[in-house]
C-alpha cells in the first residue's frame, strides 16, 4: 500500500509544470523583491507570463554567460529562439507544454 501511494503521489506530481507554478506564484507575491535572475532561467513554457509581466523587473540588466544584456532584449531572444525552434520541430516532439507557451506568445 505504500508503495502504491508513493507511486501516485510521484505520478500526479509529474504532471504539474512546476516551473509554471514557481513562476506564477513568485510573479504574484512577491513582486518588490522579484528574483530576474532565476526567473529568466526557467523553462521556456514560462516566457508567456514573463513577458505579460515584463514591466515587473526592477532590474534593468542582466548577465547571462559573461555578458550583460537589457532583461527586456534577453527575454526577447529566448522567445524569438523559442518560436523559431517550435515551428522548426516535426509532430513527433510536440507536447501539450510547449503548444500553450506557444499559442500564448502568438497573440
């Protein structure tokens, strides 16, 4: 029985985008200390929210791999990168995730 309730208790957690939720919730509560830097590391079915609440990010830089860039100009890369991979990808890579990231970012 325990085993069983273990198995469960993983499966139904696997199925929850955490990385949506963590952003969601960060976005949400605790907007005067907003972490960019972790946000903008995220996976990329969270870039819908993160551009809808762009104007959020007190910090006006940011330093990926040694270079700063505007957060403005480095979520724009990652959705450009996104979008371009997305269509570029045949059927056999599609998946529920990155088709509402997707959707969410054409409108």
């Amino acid at each position: 029985m325990n085993s069983l309730s273990l198995w469960l208790i993983l499966t139904l957690g696997a199925l929850v985008n955490w990385d949506l939720v963590i952003a969601a919730y960060n976005l949400k509560y605790t907007r005067k200390n907003l972490d960019t830097s972790f946000l903008l590391t995220l996976s990329d079915t969270t870039l819908g929210i993160l551009q809808q609440n762009k104007t959020l990010f007190t910090d006006k830089q940011y330093a990926p791999e040694d270079y700063q860039v505007t957060v403005e100009d480095y979520l724009y890369s990652r959705i450009v990168d996104f979008k371009e991979r997305y269509e570029s990808e045949s059927w056999l890579s599609w998946n529920y995730s990155d088709y509402k990231a997707y959707e969410q970012l054409k409108q």
